[in-house]
C-alpha cells in the first residue's frame, strides 16, 4: 500500500518536472521566435538612401572567415537629412572560425581610393553609390569579399548607446569644440571620468580638434584611437553581466536604426559568436599606411606591404601558404597588347611576399588564367585569393620549372 503511494507521489512528481520543462521549453520557443520576427525589421531596412536594389549578400562556408563592413555615416548636405551621406566611420569586422577570433579594422575616410574611375576619398563612396559603393571600395582596397554590411547614423548611434546605459569614458585630453551650425558642443576636461550618454558620446566619438588649433597631432588617425578605445568600452558593456537588464531596451532600438542585408538567423547567429568570445582574442587595429598632402588634398595613403600580414589574416591564409610563398616558383606572361603589365603584376605578388618571380610574354588571349603544377590542392584555394584570378587550371603533376603560371589576359586590370 505505501508503495503504492509513493509511486502515486513520484509519478505526480515526474509529470510536474515535465510539464515545468515543457513549459519553459515553450517560453524560450515562444521568445526566440518572437525575437527572430522582430529582427526581419533589420532586413527591411536594408534598401540604401539611393534606392539601390538590395546589397548583395556573399554568403560561405562554416570555415571561411565571415567580413562585416559597419559604416557610421555622417547628417548627410546642408539642406536635408535625405542628402547624400558621406561614411564618417568605416570599420572591417572580420571573424575567423577556424582560429575563433575576431579582428576589428579601422579604415580611415581619407583613404585614397578610385571609384568610377575617379581619385576620392574612401568616405565618398557612400554619397556615390550607397553600402554598394563601400563595399566594392573596400573590397578593391583590401583584396577580400565583404559578406555583409551593417550601417547606422548618428541619430542611431546615440539611441544605441543610450539603450546599452552609456560607458563611463577617462577623458585623456582637453576637448572644446563649438560649431553651432551643427549644433555640437563639445566640452570634455584632460583627466576626468565621465559617463558617457549617447549625446556625450556622439561627441566624443567625432571630436578631432578644439576651436584654437590644438588637439589632435594624428588628426584623423588620432580621432581613430580615441573611438577604438570607446569601441573597447562598448564591448566590455555588452560582456558584463549587467547588459542582461538591457535587453529589451537593445532588442526594441536596434532595428529601428541600424540597416543591414544579414538575415535574422545570421544576426543571431554571429550576435551570440561574438559575445562569447573572450576579449583577449579580438584584436583593434588600423590599416597602414600614411596621411599625405596630394594637389592640396589630405589623404592617407594605403601600404600594401604594410598590410600583407593584415591582408592574409582577413583572407584566412593559413601559415602554411605563408611559408610557401618564398619557395613557389611564378611565371608571369602578358597575352595582351598592354604594355608593362607582368611587371605590374609581379609588384603586386612580391607586396604579398612571392618573391621567385619570372615574366615574359605569351599568346594573345581574352581571358586571364592561373595554371598550377604540382601544388598540393589544400593550398590552392588560398593562393588563389590571393591572386585574385578565378579561371584556374590545376595539373596534380610538376611539369617543366614553374609551379604557377599566370596568363594575364585582355580581361586584367590592377
């Protein structure tokens, strides 16, 4: 009889664990599903200014590196808030899952770029052409493929910070700036500790030079420091558990400010990717190069050879191609009417590090081509991006001197 009690009590109390499982299974259902819906409004944002047809998306492997482009741009002309917007911040996220590490790269706006063919600063391909322009600017500039973009304007920026309760922020230098055509007024003292609203932070985050002259030595570079170190106080906000009670004040503002191409399992997907990497394996960091006056025009310029390791790393080549690229073997022949272009193309591999390097001339031909001999097939595909030719012709024997040979055929521009 007692027996049967307790079988009676452990049964009731078996069902009520499942039927408590159940229903927390619902609820966390019920609110993933919820928050995946809510996130398309991400999606439906994503038509640019220009009414441009919807960026490309360049989607990949579970073990390719994963590039985001985040834009910041700026009002936009004098008149409306609609008029074409420069990008007053351009930084690279790039996610390596083979090594699950992040890095976060600055691209200064004056960076010298061609777009249509046209000298600009890499700020201006926003104003042109929208996130299509940006992308293809960047993409130009490093030799990757940019798989999605997230952009948000100042407007966004500081209802972003105000949902996350601000960052408290050492100010390390005197900032007083008025400009009361654009109603900023900046005013932060050398050594204090401020908190950081999204107003205080717009401030801080554009801040360059103070109304006298002084400031900045770097200029834009320096004002790029001062918002990488902003950058690692919002991630160190996100990290802390503190960031659980603002979430529905997070969930309920991101997609009213932010426009993005990634779908909401993506959002969700890298989202949480990010935040559980520990801080110790995301780098901050700045392309090379230098500030230069061109024809009266400040610029930076970008170093290729200052960025060869950089470049790699956002291209996920691993070390071993790395060590290759002294050993290999090239062969390098002009099949066009051009003149200069091998030599033009080998100034372009030995930037990268591939330093055996012949040319000479070939046969006239349309299509430019990569031929491999003898060149383990597991390094291939990572070579090739770097080479940046997609016709490829693979012969698993070695044949004759080379272990490449590049056809550069009518098709080839720098």
């Amino acid at each position: 009889m007692g027996n049967k009690k307790k079988s009676k009590k452990s049964s009731k109390k078996g069902s009520k664990r499942k039927f408590i499982l159940l229903g927390l299974l619902f609820i966390v259902a019920f609110v993933s599903s919820y928050l995946y819906f809510y996130l398309l409004s991400f999606s439906n944002n994503s038509i640019s200014e220009n009414k441009l047809a919807i960026v490309e998306r360049k989607e990949t492997t579970n073990k390719q590196p994963i590039n985001i482009l985040v834009m910041g741009v700026d009002y936009g002309g004098p008149y409306s808030k609609n008029d074409p917007k420069r990008t007053d911040t351009m930084i690279l996220l790039n996610y390596n899952p083979k090594s699950d590490k992040i890095k976060m790269v600055s691209i200064p706006r004056d960076t010298r770029v061609l777009i249509n063919g046209k000298v600009q600063k890499i700020n201006a391909a926003h104003a042109i052409g929208g996130p299509e322009y940006s992308i293809k600017a960047v993409e130009n500039l490093l030799n990757i493929n940019v798989n999605y973009y997230a952009k948000l304007d100042y407007e966004g920026f500081r209802k972003v910070i105000d949902s996350i309760g601000g960052i408290e922020m050492k100010i390390e230098q005197n900032m007083y700036y008025d400009d009361p055509t654009q109603n900023l007024h900046i005013k932060f003292k050398k050594g204090e500790v401020v908190q950081l609203n999204g107003k205080k932070a717009e401030e801080f985050f554009r801040w360059r030079q103070n109304n006298d002259g002084t400031g900045l030595s770097e200029g834009d570079l320096g004002r790029i420091k001062n918002q990488q170190m902003f950058i690692g106080k919002v991630i160190d906000k996100f990290k802390s558990p503190s960031i659980i009670t603002r979430l529905p004040s997070i969930i309920s503002t991101l997609p009213k400010y932010i426009e993005t191409n990634m779908k909401p399992d993506e959002i969700l997907k890298y989202g949480y990717t990010f935040i559980k990497i520990d801080k110790e394996d995301m780098d901050i960091l700045t392309v090379g190069g230098e500030a230069k006056y061109i024809g009266g025009i400040s610029y930076f310029i970008y170093d290729e050879t200052l960025n060869k390791d950089l470049v790699s790393e956002l291209q996920g080549i691993t070390a071993e191609v790395k060590l290759q690229r002294g050993k290999i073997k090239i062969q390098i022949l002009n099949c066009t009417n051009k003149n200069g272009i091998a030599s033009e193309y080998s100034s372009l591999l030995k930037s990268k590090g591939y330093s055996n390097i012949d040319i000479g001339n070939g046969d006239n031909l349309k299509k430019s081509k990569i031929i491999f001999r003898g060149i383990n097939k597991s390094l291939i595909k990572d070579i090739t991006k770097e080479f940046n030719i997609d016709n490829i012709e693979n012969n698993s024997y070695k044949e004759g001197d080379y272990n490449i040979t590049v056809l550069l055929g009518e098709d080839y521009t720098k």
